[in-house]
C-alpha cells in the first residue's frame, strides 16, 4: 500500500473532488482505524497513510505540487513548515527542499529520537446519536482506548530505551531516490527519520512504544448536532513520553428518523391527503418536534404542496435561532370504485359544468392543428 499513489490509498480517480476524496477517507479511516484494530501493526500503518493522503489531497495547494511532483516535492510542504507568500524567495525554498539530496547535502536538522512520537496526540473516535438526541441534545458516555507512552522504553519501542543507527539509512533520517540526473530525498519509511532503530524490542510494549488504555467520559451534546460535525473534548487524547495528552475528537453520525427528514435546521414531514381532503381544504393536526400543529389546506391544495412553520424546526448549534418545519402534500386517491361512490362522484362532476372539463378546449384546438400537418 505504501508504493500506491496517494489516489490509490484512497481508491479515488485523480479528478475526484473533495467531497469524493472526504467520504472515502472516512471510510478507509474507519475501516483501519487502531481502536477497531488493536495489537495490527499493518492496519496501523494504513490508518497513517491514509491520514498522509487525506492531508495532501484535500489541501488545493499539496495536491497541485503532488500532481506535478509526486510526493517528493512535498517535503517540507504538507508539514506546512514553510507557507509560500508568492515571492522568489518561497520558490526558492521549496525546489531546496525538494532537491536537498543532489550533491548528498542537506539543510534540515533531524529531530531527536528521544523527542519524537511515534502516534499523534489528537485522536478521534465515532459516536451515533438517534435523530431526537441529536435534535434536542443529550448527554452520553462513551468508551474508547487512547496510547499511553511506555514508561519502560520511555516511549523508544526498544528494550531498556536502547536505539541504534538505523541500518537503511545509516543515521541520516532520510533515504535518496535517484531520478535519471537528479537525487531527491525522503524521510526513512524505517525509523521515521529519527535514525535510529531500537536494537530490541521492548517486552513491555511489543516495540510499539506505547500501551493501549481504555477510559470512559461522559460528553454533554448541543442541541441541532448533526452528522460531520465534531466536538471537541480537551484533554482526553493520547498521552506522549513528556506526559503531554492531547485532545479527544468525537465525530458525529445522526441516524434517520421514520417521518422526519433533516435537511440543515430545516425539518420536512410528508403528510398523506385524500383527494376530498385536499379539494375541501380541511384542516388537519400534524406531528411537529414540540408537539401538535394545526395544518390549514387551501382549497384545492395540490400534490407535493409546501406548508411552512417558522422556527418549528432544530436549533442551530451555534445558537443562531431554528429552522423551519415544511410540511409536503403527498396526495392519495382510491384505487377501486363502487357504483355507489362513481354515481356521487359524476354528480359532483356534472355540478361544475364547463369547469370540470378543462381539456376540451385545449385539447380541440391542438387536434385541429394537428390535422393541419396531413392535408
């Protein structure tokens, strides 16, 4: 997986757009995300690679230079540790970083191995709410594991915290990559660019460097959550070797509702008419989210109609006010007839006279039109 392109990773087309290119990282983040695959080390690794993709594809200005350069000429540009400002200067910079292995020199300085993690601090885990807990807000626990940095390896993977040179990169951090005349340089897939390699592993983690622990947390959610939107609870993400915790994201998915449909804070509700109802223009209770409404039909009401109830919808979760409540017509007619129900029904035809028979007029004149293309 690590020699695909980055559109393979994400098993997109290279003109997918960037809601194409989210929803299938989502999925792919899902499916080898480390708490569904504790102890793999493979599915850890695909969750990273999955994350590198996602980063440079969905920022406008990576994926541009990745089409042009492929990864090499990101490095130093998807870390955004250096942001163009359009001048010669920038320009400059970048094609140093690209071209920093010709000549075998190199401007950056390797981090210290003992400084750096082997996972992100932040994290994110899934959580489904019912379309009312979304609507109103609730509060719910949840459950989830987060790395703790091994205090016997001090966060290495090694046994004692004991590293050496890394042997595919003899130390440097990063590897070169010759491209007819030219030599570009990455960082090492082998130690991370740290250069160095554990010489054992540590018993204690596995080599992984860190411990899986579980913990529980109870999350007070908004009112008018909706499905993408995150939250953010401080302090509660993984914990790296200085005792440093990051952050813990919970992503939301809202699952429908049998009669509500949600679109933004705008609420839909189909109500079924019979065509007498809709002809009369009764008045009808219908269901709302606080309760019961009174739904006036006009006379002749017509199918897929619209009924708007302000501010009868979900509150908007930065508190800017409430949608709409839309109530759509959705007409029904009987399907068979009595001799009864056809009499009654021809007697109400016939009380309306020319009125009930709209198509002759219309419908004469095209016919004599159309007599007119044979002669």
């Amino acid at each position: 997986m690590e020699d695909l392109s980055y559109y393979e990773i994400l098993n997109v087309s290279q003109s997918a757009d960037k809601t194409t290119i989210k929803k299938a990282y989502r999925e792919m983040a899902k499916k080898y995300h480390p708490d569904k695959n504790a102890g793999d080390a493979e599915a850890e690794h695909k969750f990273k690679l999955c994350n590198e993709a996602h980063q440079c594809l969905s920022d406008d200005k990576q994926r541009s230079i990745y089409d042009r350069y492929g990864k090499e000429g990101l490095q130093g540009v998807g870390g955004g540790s250096r942001r163009s400002s359009g001048g010669f200067d920038d320009l400059g910079s970048m094609f140093e970083e690209m071209f920093n292995g010709f000549g075998g020199g190199s401007s950056r300085r390797r981090q210290n191995p003992a400084d750096m993690e082997k996972y992100q601090l932040d994290m994110n885990v899934d959580m489904y709410l019912s379309f009312n807990e979304a609507a109103f807000g609730c509060e719910k626990e949840i459950e989830f594991s987060y790395k703790d940095s091994c205090k016997k390896c001090k966060g290495t993977g090694a046994k004692d915290a004991k590293l050496s040179t890394c042997k595919q990169c003899n130390g440097q951090g990063q590897v070169y990559i010759k491209q007819g005349f030219m030599t570009f340089s990455q960082t090492c897939p082998a130690c991370n660019g740290s250069g160095s390699a554990p010489t054992a592993s540590c018993e204690s983690c596995k080599g992984n460097g860190y411990t899986q622990e579980k913990e529980k947390v109870t999350i007070k959610v908004p009112a008018g959550i909706d499905s993408e939107n995150r939250l953010r609870v401080s302090g509660k993400g993984n914990i790296g070797k200085r005792g440093t915790r990051g952050d813990l994201y919970v992503t939301f998915t809202v699952t429908p509702d049998k009669h509500f449909v949600r679109n933004g804070n705008d609420v839909y509700i189909e109500i079924p008419v019979f065509f007498t109802q809709a002809i009369t223009g009764e008045n009808l209770t219908i269901p709302s989210l606080t309760g019961e409404l009174e739904l006036n039909l006009d006379i002749g009401t017509k199918d897929k109609q619209h009924f708007t109830f302000r501010g009868e919808g979900i509150a908007d979760v930065h508190g800017h006010g409430k949608g709409d409540l839309i109530a759509q017509v959705n007409l029904t007619y009987p399907k068979k007839l009595n001799s009864e129900q056809k009499e009654l029904l021809k007697k109400l035809q016939d009380s309306f006279g020319v009125e009930s028979t709209p198509h002759e007029g219309v419908l004469d004149s095209a016919i004599e039109k159309m007599k007119g293309w044979f002669k």
